[in-house]
C-alpha cells in the first residue's frame, strides 16, 4: 500500500523533517511536529466517497490519512478503537433551545475512552519502526489505551505513575499486562522519568504533547465527525461547531489537524468552529486564548475532571490556535457545572466522566452567553466513560431514598 | 412492517397463549414463557443473506425475528445495544492448545454489559404497550441497562434495590435518572416489592426470569455469533462450543433461544454446543445439571463474581436444557480462577468483570479435562467490562512496585 506521509514541520519555527529524521519534538526548539501527507498525491488517488466503502468500522478505514502502515493485530481491539457512535439527543437540543445537538460517544473504545485512538496509532507506529517497549507516563485514560492497545497486539508497554495515582487505575493497567511503575514523586517526575528512561533503554515514548503520532490518532476523531454529520448536512447550513474538552490540548489540536487534512483535500466546503472548554480550576490554555499571544503560563491546577487536570499543558500552543483559526473561542466552567453536565448526559442515556461532560457544561455557557444561536448545529465531543469515575458520579447526583419493604412505602417516597 | 410473534408457550406445562393474553410467566404454574415467532412465514419471507445487507450496527438488524415493533429513538443508545465485537485472540488459543477461539465482548454496549439486549427489548415492548413506567429489582447490571435504555428514550425507570447495594452502582442508576429506591431487606424482598408494585401502580417489569422479552433479547447474542462466526466457519467442521457464564440462568437460556430459532429456520445446519459456567459457589443450576432432574435448589451464593451471585436462579429449568439438549455441560470454577482468567484475558487487551472472565475460567478447565479438544472451535462470551468491578480487578493481578525517581531505580527494579 502507498504511503502519503510526507514530512514534519515545528509548530513552533516550521523546520521540516524527513518521515525518519526526528522521532518526537523539534531539535531545535522542543515545539510539537505537525505531520504532513502528501495532499496532492491524495487528491488525485482517493475520493470522499472511497472511505464509506471501507468496512472496517474503526479509525483504521482511514489508513490512507495516517502516517502509519496498517498494523497487524487484526480481529483484535487495536481494530476497535475509533468509529464511535453519534447520538442525537433531541430532549437536550429541544432543553438548550438549538436546532441541532449531536454527541460523539467515547466510551465505546476498547478501553472506554477516546484516548484508544491515540494510542492505536502509537503502537502501529511501533510496530513498523520495530520497538519492542512502548513507554508513557499516565495515571489514567492514556496509560490504561496504551496498555491496552499494547496488549491487544502482544506488544509490551510499561508505564510510569505517581505512586499517588488511585489504585484502581493502576489496576486495569496491571490487567492489560503492563509493567506499572509507581514513582516517588509528582507527575513531571515520572513523565521526566519516562523520557529519561526511553533515551537509555532505547524504549518507544508515547507521552502527549511529546510524541507527533497522539495527535494524529485523535485526528480520526473529525474524519468521523465529517463522515458522520458534517457530509450530511444540507447544503447552506452554517457550519458545526464542536466543542472539546482541554487538559493538555492534544485532543483538540488533532481533531484541528484532521479538519485542515480534510481542508488540504477539499474535501470541507467550511472549517467547523472548534470551542474548547476548560474547568475554571485547570485553565491554562483558555487564560492565553483570551490574554493573546501563544505563552502557556502554569497553573495550580484543581479541578475534580482529572482527565483534564493539568498545570502545565504541553500542547497548548496547537489547541490555542485551534479555537483561534477555526473562529471557535475557549470556555471554562465551574467543578459545580462539570457535575450538573454529567446529570444532564446521563438522562438521555450517555453516562461520562467528568473531563468529557465538561464539553456540554461548555455548551451550556455558551447558550447562556448566545455564543451560541438556535440555528447553530453543534456536536460535543464526550471523551470517556463515566465507569472511570464512578466516585464523581455519586457527587452529580442526590443520593435513593431507603425505605420499608412494603407497597405503603413506596407510595409515600413516590408522592 | 409484518410481525412474526405467533405465541408464548409454557417452559414447563408446555400451555400455549396469544401474544397479547399474558404478560409475564405462566398463569398456571409460574413458568417460565418461550417466544414462539411464525417460522414458516419467516422461512418463506426471509433469507440468511438479508441481515447481512442491513445498515444497522445493532441488535435491531434482526427485527424480523424479534417479538416488538422497530423502537423510536433512533440516533439514542436504544439503537446501539448489540451488535458487539467479536475477537480471535490467538495467543490465548495457543496457550491453550487449541485451533479456534474466539471472544465475544460485551463491554462497547451502552451501559457496557450484556444487559443492554434484554432492556433494548424491554424497553422497545414498554413503548409499544403503552406503559409509563418500566420497573426492575436489581443491583448491577440489569438495573444499569434498563436505566440507561429507558433514559435513551425519555421513558421512567424505577430500580428496586437492596440498601446494602453498592453506592457506586446505584450513582449510574441515578446519572440515567431512574428513581431508585434502596430497599430496607435483602434482594428477594426487593424482588417481590418491585412485582407488587408493578401489579399495583399498572408499571411494566423487566425483571429477569419474570418477563419473557429479556431472553428474547438476549438471543440477539446467538443471532451475532451466527452471523460473524458460524456462517464463515468452513464446510465439515466441528459445531462451535459456546462458553457462557450462568447466575440466574436468563443469559444462557436466551443465547438457546436464538440458536433454536435459527434451527428452526433451517439457517443453522449444526446445533453449537453450549457449555454453561458457574462459580462453585453459586452453582445452583449447574448441580441440577449433574444430579439430574429438572428441580432447581437454592444455594448459600458466595462468589467475588457478583453479577452472577444467585441463590435461586429464577430461570433455572431453561438454563439446564440448555446444556442438555445440545450436547454441552456445566462447568463449575472456584473464585480464584476467575481471578486468574480477568488477567489472562487482559493481557489481550479485553478488560472483563469477574462474571464475564467466568466464562473463560471454564474454557480453560474444559480443556483440562479433555472436554474441549484441539479441534473445536469455541467462542466464549464476556459478558461485561471490567470497570464495572475494579476492585476485583485489583485482586486479579500484583501491586506495581514503588520506586525512587531515579533511573538506577527503574533498572534495579526492570531486572
């Protein structure tokens, strides 16, 4: 099969890299590479039409898009991860006062989060350059997909955790046969520690904002939005604007870089309006979004959406310019509105952990704010599954009454 | 659209009634209620090949054969339930020894069990009858599936469940907006409280081995592994061994149910052999199975694998038939090597609870004792994720060793 990547660019300085000449971010500066295709090659050999013929139902029916050969694995969860469903709930839409309100559900993937889609990528990646030890440093979502991905092809991953990291994450990662090692420290320490031990043992790194492939796992995710809703918009309507979660910014900066590989391709009449939404408590990226220019400043970060919790955010610079060259903007919201999002999810039948309501509790604000007009089709991206948190979810909602054992009982709590 | 639902018949009396004359078990003696579909229309109007052409990734593809009308809610969760991977872990069939194995996961369901088939069913009958409210005794998964389908809809759910419950599970019950209310007593007294509440306030039950829809969407199941794996097995193999993990004995009784219909389409040339699983303890039905005779005996259940922890399994009779009339068996597992086969099948990638792995604890005793030979084909079905029980998951595998953050720490500990 051909293969259309053609180089890197720094998102920082622009230098190009050949396909094989840098591994993770730019010699030069440290900033995150851009993968670029060969887009007029694609032009010309593949059409819109080719990827709904596909049967494959998972991100891997857009292996001409991504910079990876397909991966062996098949008939396992690595070929899973992606084509995840979109629902219509039109209680919300009709609740919120718009037109049109889809949600893409994450939970789906293999390990019940849209970090799978990353994480497929990177261990295809691996696969092909032959590296026999995946790495990162993750207590959650991305540790458990990469875990998992690994383990799906037989691929040994280890990963690297604060040792203050709940013990019931570390253990779904322990079950995918991962070596988990819990580190004496903060976050940065491991995730130094991870680099670190990746230079010296010659190990694959997966870490976000560090490794160029995460962002174009995520990219799938608006292949599918523009497969899913956007080609079946009728003419004339405005444009989607979809509203993402942002912790580190990886997520929205790859489903930005799938919009502008569909644009390279003409195959998108209108660029959707990317709106990221951040927790009040975890803004560093909103903070430089609205001050200007592209300096991600750390932040104290406190917010009960772990998953998006995060100080220093290390691809900010890409998800600043998502929502900027997309007409989007940057919301952020209170812990209070993150819990009340996942309540209002979860009566139309979508049960998330806090970091993915934190896109409706955006959306919310926005109706409020009349960023958003009736006429605006909008699709939230919700990222994971509410069994990651199950704890947060007992604080979004009132707790059942107990009662006696009898009809006379029931009757009284139902009045 | 025709619809092929002729008649109930008894399980035990063998009394045949009209598809609007009953609504749960046999008037005469509380037997458990066969879906009857009119096959010799089927057979005439349908062909194996059409299932195949229908666009629907669900269990809503096999609508002809189902006994309710094509739900609403289309784009919701209701129309997401099914329709679930299957996967060929090889290297699990070689450590095992034999040619053809497969897994059928049940986690990208919508509430990530296999209770989602019975509630869809439920659920969609709920709709057409008219009822308000749907009602259902439950502290785990069926209570989340018909919460979560109900809500996809807009429907009221009421869950009767013990106080003793876990909170954690009753939080997702209350996220899907059902009204929970935490019964001062033990299960059976929840159990009867939901039944007399039903007859009372005119609701709809779903409860398991009451209301005979559930194994009419559990069949769907069978309908699946038709579809993507016995149709593409080669000409003169084998029948396929299906392992299927058994607590109330609904799961198993309804995947009969579809293969019986199939057969009874003459679209299924081989019976596949079904081999039902239990923990050793709460292995009711499987002592029925070995001792003879149809009289199901209550147990003291005490298993880790909670989802199928059952005193007295209240669709018994049809879970022992199950195994007998196809030439399968019982297998019975202690609670560790349920343990062990959480981590054996995480180390493929597929995350199961405690019930679900219970499945594959029997494979690989069968295979011991020369149940299984290398040359049968087996699937075996995992019945829900393992996020449901991580606390199980945490028995299942080591603790992660804590280490200095220091790279001589990594290496020490990496030998």
């Amino acid at each position: 099969m051909k293969h259309y990547f053609s180089h890197f660019t720094c998102s920082l300085c622009g230098s190009e890299y050949g396909p094989e000449d840098v591994t993770y971010t730019c010699p030069k500066d440290g900033g995150n590479l851009n993968v670029i295709l060969d887009y007029e090659s694609l032009k010309k050999e593949l059409s819109p039409d080719k990827f709904t013929e596909l049967p494959e139902a998972s991100l891997w029916r857009y292996i001409n898009l991504l910079p990876v050969k397909a991966p062996g694995g098949f008939g396992t969860p690595l070929h899973r991860a992606g084509w995840t469903p979109v629902y219509k709930p039109t209680r919300l839409a009709q609740k919120l006062g718009i037109q049109d309100l889809w949600v893409k559900d994450e939970s789906p993937n293999p390990t019940a989060s849209f970090k799978d889609r990353a994480s497929a990528i990177v261990v295809a990646r691996a696969l092909q350059i032959g590296a026999e030890v995946t790495v990162a440093a993750s207590t959650g979502n991305a540790g458990a997909a990469l875990a998992g991905m690994a383990a799906a092809v037989g691929a040994k991953a280890v990963i690297f955790a604060p040792k203050t990291a709940p013990p019931a994450k570390i253990a779904q990662l322990i079950v995918f046969g991962a070596t988990v090692l819990l580190v004496d420290g903060n976050y940065d320490q491991a995730f130094d520690l991870s680099i670190e031990a990746t230079h010296n043992f010659g190990w694959y790194n997966r870490n976000t904002g560090f490794n160029p492939f995460t962002a174009e796992g995520k990219k799938t995710a608006a292949f599918e939005i523009w497969e899913q809703v956007i080609r079946r918009m009728p003419e004339g309507n405005k444009p989607l604007t979809v509203f993402i979660s942002v912790g580190d910014g990886n997520i929205i900066s790859g489903v930005h870089k799938g919009f502008k590989d569909l644009a390279a391709l003409g195959w998108l009449s209108k660029m959707p309006r990317i709106i990221g939404v951040q927790s009040e408590g975890s803004a560093a990226i909103a903070n430089t979004f609205h001050q200007g220019g592209e300096e991600i400043k750390p932040v104290q970060a406190t917010t009960l959406a772990d998953s998006i919790s995060v100080d220093l955010p290390r691809d900010g610079v890409r998800a600043v310019r998502a929502a900027r060259e997309t007409g989007g903007t940057y919301i952020t919201v209170p812990d209070e509105n993150i819990l009340n999002a996942i309540a209002e999810l979860g009566r139309v039948g979508i049960f998330a952990e806090p970091a993915a309501a934190t896109a409706y509790a955006g959306l919310v604000k926005a109706v409020e704010e009349d960023i958003i007009k009736p006429d605006d089709p909008v699709l939230v991206l919700s990222t994971g599954s509410g069994l990651k948190d199950v704890k947060a979810a007992m604080q979004a909602v009132p707790q059942a009454p107990i009662i006696e054992p009898t009809l006379a009982a029931v009757k009284k709590v139902l009045k």
